[in-house]
C-alpha cells in the first residue's frame, strides 16, 4: 500500500525560478502590475519565513494553495487523501500565497514524501488574503501531511486561514514499529501535533507581522482523538476545536480493541448463512455495529476491521503473538494467537498501562464540537463518540461540547458515492460544525443543542454533499471561562 518515491521529487521545480522571472519584468502603471508587484514583494518576503525548530524546510509562492492549483503545481499528494471525501466535493480557488514544507528531528523514515524518507514532515500554507486565523490537524489513518488537503484544507483557505498540517511522526502500516515501549508511537502523534501547533502560530506571527486571533484544532478519525487529546492536555493553544469521528483511547475501554475482535470473529459465520448467521448478527449488533449498517459489513470486513485491530494491537500489546509481527490475517478463532480471539480486558497491566499512556479524560479545557456518522461501522458511534460525550460530561465540562450524531453518516465518505441512497457524507457536516464553532468564539453564539440529525428525506446527492444543517438556533449566552 506503501507508494514509491524514488523517483525526484515535482515539488520544488516551480518557486525560486518564479520569483526570479518576476523580479525581471520591466514595470509599467497598471492595475496588472500592481498586482504583479505586490507578487513579488511577497514572494520574495516568503523566502525569510523559518519555521521555529525545523530541520529542513521548503517555501514556495504559489498562486493557488487549494487542491484546485496544488494538484497540478505538485504541492499536494493525492494518493495521501485518496477515498476520504465524495468524489463531487466542490473544490474551491482563488487562494493564492505561501506554502512551507518540511519537517523536524526525527529518528523514524517512514514518509517517503518529497524523497526525504523522514518522519515528522509538516506542510504549512499562509493564504495572502487572512482572516487572521490559524488552523492546525493531524492526520486520519496512518497517512501523511496532505491527507486532509481536499476535507478540510481547501475550505478553511478558502475562508481565510492559516493552515497547518503534520504527518504526526510516523505513518503507513508499520508505524507501530516507532519508539521504545507500547504506545510510544501514538503518543508521539500527540506530541508532534503540540510541537507544529506552536510553530505554526510563531510562523504566522512572522508572515503577517501578529499572531493568530485564533487558532483552530480539527481533524477526522485519528486526527479526532488528537483534537480531543490537545484540548484536553493543552488548552492554552488554542481556542476550540472540531472532532470528526475521533478515536477513542481509554485504559479501561471501550476501544477498538474491544469491538474488532468481534468483528472478525463473527461476521465470516454471517457471511456464510446457514444456521449461526443470525446469531452472528445479533453478536455484531451487540458489539455495537448497528441494525442497518449490514450493508456495511462485507467492505469493512475486507478493507479494515482485521489489519486495523492487528496493527494497533501490535502498538500496544506486542507480547500477544510472540514473534509475530502484527499477527496473522484472517485467521479463524482458536487459531493460537490469532486476534480473532483477543480480548483487551483480560491482558496484562502493562497493556492497560500503555492505553493509559494514550488515553482520554474528557476533561476538556475549550469548546469542542464532535460530529460522527450513526452508522460508523470502523468506530461504531455507541463505543466512541456516544462514550465520550458522557466523559465530558462526568468530568463537569458539559458546557463546553457539543455533539451531533449524524444520522447516515459512516467512517470513510467515499462509500457515499457507492450507497448514495442509503449513506450522507459527513464532509459537509464537520464544516456546519466548524461554522458553529466560529460563531461560538467570535460572537457568543451558542450552536444548537446536542442532537441526533435527521437524514433529511428525498435529499439528492447533490445537495447532501453541500449542505449539512445542524439545526436550531442556539442561545445568546457566552461561553463560559474555564
């Protein structure tokens, strides 16, 4: 699954020449030149910009930051946020400005990105026109610094921010091999978030000549659970966040160590039919997948459920099988050391004590807006997102989250363009959520109740993919000081 890099990198064979050709044109008095100019000033003020604990670094003056110029300048990689949004998401432009490449010291190679084959690689794109806002994410999955340039990066540019992005520190399918102990490699994940959130805002402050008004954590999957990590561990950062289906770490679960062993162990006796199939389901149903979400099933079980539990079992609990590496695919219950049959609850301390290690408290210190699809069969929303919600709540931070169940909403929104009669892509909800969130920290304005939102009836699929109302008015009151 792994792309090859080898060959030389197309990122960087368009900036310094532009500036130079720029710098050489012969001026006359013109609205044309005028504009030309003010490229040049600030392609040539770029070129100062240092990013505050960078090992390397790369700047380029673009005339278009979104994926509608980057795709085709080189300053994205597709293939880092392949089949995560709709194929029809509206892609905006006209943003021009500064993007910066890079990456801090690091010990692991993972990211082959650019051919540096160096972990903790970090874009960071400084729009020319800004609303004086910053927004910073990690990355879903185990993919890299680009994988949220069409869900996220494209409209928050578009709008006027700052944004930053990290690959977390490790990424592909044997990240689990970063760090000494259990849960290293995740915990770097948070750490890294932490380390370009502050770079990020001293690098703002350079290019506009003042700091962020605000600063803004979201993110999708586990780029969620790191929104919900930072506004829990470091508040100070930032001024709220939007969690999109985050995943959940907690020592004494639920985590997805406790669901995808059931997965895998009864969905093959589901798919065969025949007399346990329905006791099958009823022991899927139980585990949290949802009545409904059967159609669901059979992709999850080919695509994620199994390599997902053997990998971050492998992150956390390496002594289950042994030698083993990760374990064995597909293996069938009561094969020895088969993940099938793992069960979190009866494993040593030390496993407890590296989930701790990861682990989330709900004790959130800014606003935080969750959204997550009812028929989220990766993360199943009554083990994650319906969990958390009462977290913050028990930890007497109610007043500070809201939380939007999105009824048709699943994990990955590509499947929408598969089940588009039975699915809503949550793309366009994380960003009703991301409106709610500005108009909370800018104007006091209350977002709606928590709720369940309907899938609206008779909705086509265009409308679905660029409209998610939340619903409600909210009240006037502000947020309260933590």
């Amino acid at each position: 699954m792994r792309r090859s890099t080898d060959s030389p990198p197309r990122f960087w064979t368009r900036g310094a020449p532009a500036v130079l050709a720029l710098a050489a044109l012969a001026f006359t008095p013109s609205a044309a030149t005028a504009d030309t100019g003010h490229r040049a000033d600030r392609c040539a003020n770029a070129a100062h910009l240092r990013v505050p604990g960078a090992e390397r670094q790369q700047t380029a003056c673009l005339d278009e930051l979104t994926t509608a110029g980057t795709v085709a300048s080189g300053h994205t990689d597709e293939a880092d946020w392949a089949g995560l949004t709709p194929k029809d998401l509206p892609v905006p432009t006209g943003v021009p400005g500064t993007q910066i490449d890079g990456y801090f010291p690091d010990t692991s190679t993972t990211n082959t990105n650019h051919g540096w084959k160096h972990d903790a690689q970090f874009v960071i794109r400084l729009p020319d026109r800004w609303n004086g806002g910053l927004v910073v994410a990690g990355t879903p999955g185990n993919r890299e610094q680009y994988a949220n340039d069409r869900a996220i990066a494209d409209w928050v540019l578009s709008r006027g921010y700052a944004y930053a992005a990290t690959d977390k520190g490790n990424t592909g399918l044997a990240f689990h091999r970063d760090g000494k102990a259990p849960g290293d490699a995740v915990a770097e994940w948070n750490d890294r978030l932490t380390q370009l959130t502050r770079a990020a805002r001293a690098t703002v402050a350079q290019r506009y000549h003042r700091p962020p008004a605000r600063t803004l954590v979201t993110g999708l999957s586990n780029a969620g659970y790191l929104v919900r990590w930072q506004l829990e561990n470091h508040p100070e950062l930032y001024d709220g966040g939007v969690d999109w289906e985050g995943t959940l770490w907690r020592s004494d679960g639920p985590t997805l160590l406790d669901f995808l062993p059931e997965a895998m162990r009864h969905y093959p006796v589901y798919a065969a039919g025949g007399e346990g199939a329905g006791a099958a389901r009823d022991a899927l149903h139980a585990a949290g997948y949802p009545a409904g979400s059967e159609f669901l099933w059979p992709y999850h079980h080919q695509v994620y459920w199994d390599l997902t539990q053997r990998i971050y079992r492998e992150e956390v609990d390496p002594e289950f099988d042994g030698a083993l590496e990760a374990g064995t695919p597909y293996c069938a219950p009561g094969t020895p050391a088969c993940d099938a049959d793992y069960d979190y609850s009866a494993r040593p301390e030390e496993v407890h004590r590296a989930v701790r290690k990861i682990g989330l408290t709900g004790r959130i210190g800014k606003p935080l807006i969750t959204v997550h699809g009812t028929l989220d069969v990766l993360l199943p929303i009554s083990r994650d997102s319906d969990v958390y919600a009462r977290m913050v709540k028990e930890a007497g931070r109610g007043s500070l989250h809201r939380y939007y169940r999105i009824e048709g909403g699943t994990h990955t929104d590509s499947l929408f363009d598969v089940f588009p009669d039975r699915l809503r892509p949550l793309t366009p909800c994380h960003r009703s959520a991301f409106t709610a969130l500005e108009g909370w920290l800018t104007e006091g304005r209350r977002p709606p109740a928590s709720r369940t939102v309907a899938q609206p009836a008779g909705a086509d699929a265009t409308a679905l993919v660029n409209s998610c109302p939340l619903g409600g008015r909210g009240s006037d009151r502000p947020v309260p000081r933590t």
